[in-house]
C-alpha cells in the first residue's frame, strides 16, 4: 500500500473544507464549503481521488491548498494542489498524480473559485501551441540532421547556446547529406524561414540555422537566392538572416555585394510580412540610401 487511501478517511470526519489561492498563486479569493451533506462531501472526495503517488516532489509552492475541519470547527489536516495534476500531503512521501485533475478543478468553479480552472487550460493550451510549434520546427530541418533534432530542439528547454562542436557536427551531416553549396544554402534558407520568422525573441533553437548560414560564403548565399528553385520561404530566411543583429562576420559588406533587384525583392517580403521589427531592420539594411 503506498498511504494515498488516507486521505478517504480524513474526508469522511471532515465537516467543512476552506480552499484558497497559496502564496499569491492567483488563484483567486477563497471559499470554504459545508461538507455535512453527504452527496457534496462525496462530489468532493471522487474529485480529489488519486492513482498513486509519483515518487517526486513539484518544486513550486503549489496553486490551491485545502484546509479540512471536522464537525467541531477543529483543523484536521491540509493538501496542496499543483498545477490541476497532484496533490501534496504531508503524511505522503511525494506528490500524488489525481485520478482525474479536471474534475477537482471544475469542484473548486462550481463553489466560486474559477482562477484554477482558467489558469488550467490557459496553459494546457500554451503547451499544445508550444508543442506544435516544436513538431513544425522539426519537420522544418533539413534531411540528413534527424540524428540531431533533439539536441538542437533542446537548446530551447534549457536555454543553452548551440556548442561549436554541435555546430561542427550539423555542417558535416549537411555536408554529407547535401554535398553541392547552392543545395545547402537552400536548406539552410529554407529553414530558418520556416520558424517564427522573428528576428528577435525567437525559440533558441531557431538560432541553429542562423549560425550555420553566418558560415555559407555571400557568394553562395546569392547564388541560392537567385536559384529557380528559391520559394518564399527562403526569402524569408535571407532577411531574416541579412537584416538580423550582427549574424555574419561582414555583414555590411555582405549585404552591400546583394545585386539590386535581388535587395528589392528580399525589402518588398519583409515590407508584407506584418512584423514592424522586421521592417525597420531591413529598411536600415536593404533599402537604397535617400539622395
């Protein structure tokens, strides 16, 4: 028995529950409910039934505590919830995953407290967008650097920079993959356009293709631009990799060799791309000097 079935008897002598926000969660006020009906004091325990205790500890103070009292007014004990997910009990050794989080949380709406709830899907949401912005990124890079996709999307959950060894590593694999220039300065363009298109303020691991083009000679750069080939994607790319904050070693000379009708067009993408960011950059970068 791992203890989570304790938890059933100190509800069943409890006469009022008090739940509120912990440590200015934000989760919202505080209410407290009369358990002496049956049916409410049950509605309340199925919604904090748990499976099994997780065997770890959230390193946060947690979002809603609940303060149980028996029939006499007198404090019997007092659970954390965290994140809409566990439950944190003194008497348990580590956190307790919920049988079912969305039922406690949907409890607490009901008896006017709604912050936890919202607070809950605001970012179960975030982490589905977070989520599908990692997959389109993956599927972004080029053909040849799978065996190094999670390396390169982790730089972004632990904020690191990508090492010189990492990068020396990617250009042998595009190399290897892609062994003519214009080809590789293609699939670098094509996947650093791919991503939020930012030029600052952008996932870590979008940096990753930014730094390799820094490496690609302008002459290829050009070359790859001016290829049929080239998509809007890969203008994208160029701007943003051209217009961004010191990303080559000569960046202004570079961007001074760019033949004219190629600077037009790469300035008319940035000026439809709706970010005023990007804009302003490539106005300073691309656009002809006033007489």
């Amino acid at each position: 028995m791992d203890g989570t079935a304790e938890l059933d008897g100190v509800l069943r002598r409890a006469g009022a529950v008090q739940a509120g926000s912990v440590g200015g969660s934000g989760a919202g006020g505080e209410i407290r409910v009369d358990l002496s009906d049956p049916a409410e004091s049950a509605r309340l325990g199925a919604a904090l039934a748990v499976e099994s205790l997780s065997g770890a500890r959230c390193m946060c103070l947690g979002d809603v505590r609940f303060e149980f009292f028996d029939r006499d007014g007198g404090r019997l004990t007092g659970v954390v919830l965290h994140h809409g997910v566990t439950l944190r009990w003194g008497r348990w050794g580590s956190d307790a995953v919920l049988a079912d989080g969305r039922l406690l949380l949907t409890w607490l709406a009901g008896h006017g407290m709604p912050s936890p709830v919202r607070q809950f899907e605001a970012g179960r949401r975030r982490a589905e967008e977070a989520a599908g912005s990692e997959r389109s990124r993956r599927a972004a890079m080029p053909a040849g650097l799978e065996g190094a996709a999670d390396r390169i999307l982790g730089l972004s959950r632990t904020g690191g920079m990508p090492s010189p060894e990492l990068l020396a590593e990617l250009t042998d694999r595009l190399r290897r993959t892609l062994p003519g220039p214009v080809e590789r300065a293609l699939a670098l363009l094509g996947w650093y356009g791919s991503g939020s298109g930012r030029c600052s303020g952008y996932p870590v691991d979008e940096g990753v293709p930014g730094e390799l083009l820094g490496r690609v000679p302008i002459a290829d750069l050009i070359t790859a631009l001016t290829d049929p080939r080239t998509e809007e994607r890969h203008d994208a790319g160029a701007v943003r990799h051209l217009v961004g904050w010191k990303t080559r070693p000569h960046q202004e000379r570079d961007v001074a060799r760019l033949p004219e009708p190629l600077r037009a067009r790469l300035l008319a993408h940035a000026r439809r791309s709706g970010d005023t960011d990007k804009q302003g950059r490539a106005e300073r970068w691309l656009a002809p000097p006033r007489a």
